[in-house]
C-alpha cells in the first residue's frame, strides 16, 4: 500500500518521528508533510487536507496518514472532499477498530496535544494495528455478529459522499489560487500528483491546467510600467486561449 505522509506547520518537527513509526510497516512510505529540511512556505491544516484528498483521488496515495496540533483540525479539513473516510485516531485500539470497521484511507493524529515525553514510542504503538493488520481484515467489520450491518453502512456512506459533493475535478478548478498555488508549488507535489503525464485521470487534467496557469504567471515581470502586479491578470487573460491550446 502507498502511504503518504501529511503534517502541517505545526507539526514539522513531528515528521521525523512518523517517518520512523512507519518504516518498518512494510509499505511504501511517501513523505509529502513538511519537514523541518523542507519548508520553502507554511502549509497549514487547510493545505494538508486539500492536499491529502489530491493524493488519494488521482492514487498517489491509497492512504493518508495526516494530522495537526490536535488532529481536528486536519480531519475537518480533509473530510469536506469527496471519497474520504478519515479517522480520529488517539490510541492503538482507536486505530485498531478504524483498520476493521471503518475500513478508511486517512487518518488524522494528534501531533501537539498529549504528545509528551516519548512521544515518539507512543506514536509507533498508535501506528503499529492500523498498518500491521492482514489486508484481508481491512474493513471486515468487528465484533462479528455487526459485520453485516458495517458493510452495508459504508457503502452508504460511500454513495452519501458521492452525492454530496461535486467532482474532484471541479472542485480543483473552483479552489481559489491562494489555497491551490502553495500546495502546488511546495517541492515534489507536482510530480507526486502526476499532474503533467496522468492525462486519463480528469483531477490530474484540472490539476495540470493550474499548473500551467502558475508556470504562465511565474514567468512574467512582477511589475507593469503602470507599477501594477501584471502576472496574475495576464494569465487569466491567457486561459481560454491556452486550455484550446492544450485540448
């Protein structure tokens, strides 16, 4: 299984510690979180969780292991999307009983609160049931006389989220750039996501729209001879024109 890992600002000197807690889990690990030899701008909450959604729905990740000062946040962010179950997970059995009830794809910790004296330790314990399960017991249910009822209950939650929400796609193209650009722009994101080769998936064909738009601005003087800001407005100018271009 592919697991990205996902911290926030707050957070980025927790990265090394879930890195370490995951290393020996036997699957891919990706480190997309910030980490302390890794910070070009602040992502906060908001970012992880847009981000996070990004990685699951073009499968560059199959799971997300994210979180903030408290992990609310963060949960809060990531479940406005379409297609994620994520949990709040403070302890071993709270991971244990996510990995065969809820069967999710995140999970969101607390990197801040209660993380104490050999937080490091408690972390490995905490990550330790939810990836060292059998892929056969992954959302089986438990105990297993409610097995039946628990299936049936996240595939109506499946089918609720899709229904809810509009398409991930669109939802790329809608984000506004203030919250899109520093996640795009954050080192290796672009290439994580495949927004430029995976042209069969339409998240990737939205995402990799707005990295034109970004290149396009990125490349044109900051200031006009009017002493206006010139790059943003010419690449808005120049999207119809580009999108025909690129289609």
């Amino acid at each position: 299984m592919r697991v990205a890992i996902v911290n926030e600002i707050s957070t980025i000197d927790k990265n090394p510690a879930i890195v370490a807690a995951l290393s020996s889990s036997g699957h891919e690990i990706i480190n997309a979180g910030m980490a302390p030899d890794r910070r070009p701008h602040d992502l906060t909450y908001i970012h992880t969780g847009l981000l996070s959604a990004l990685l699951l729905d073009t499968g560059a990740a199959e799971f997300v292991v994210g979180g903030c000062g408290t992990g609310i946040g963060y949960l809060n962010s990531i479940m406005q999307y379409p297609g994620v179950v994520c949990g709040l997970v403070t302890n071993p059995l709270d991971s244990w009983l996510f990995a065969r009830i809820n069967g999710g794809n995140a999970a969101a910790l607390q990197l801040n609160q209660g993380y104490g004296w050999a937080g490091e330790v408690n972390l490995s314990f905490l990550l330790e049931p939810l990836f060292g399960i059998d892929s056969r017991e992954w959302g089986v249910g438990y105990p297993a006389h409610r097995r039946e009822s628990q299936n049936a209950s996240r595939a109506c939650l499946r089918e609720l989220s899709r229904i809810s929400h509009m398409p991930m796609a669109e939802i790329v193209r809608r984000i506004p750039d203030d919250t899109m650009a520093p996640i795009l722009t954050f080192p290796g994101i672009a290439d994580l996501l495949d927004a430029r080769q995976n042209a069969r998936c339409e998240t990737s064909r939205a995402l990799h729209q707005k990295l034109v738009d970004y290149e396009y601005a990125r490349s044109r003087p900051l200031i006009d001879s009017d002493g206006k800001d010139s790059r943003i407005r010419e690449c808005m100018e120049q999207k119809v024109t580009k999108r025909a271009l690129i289609s």
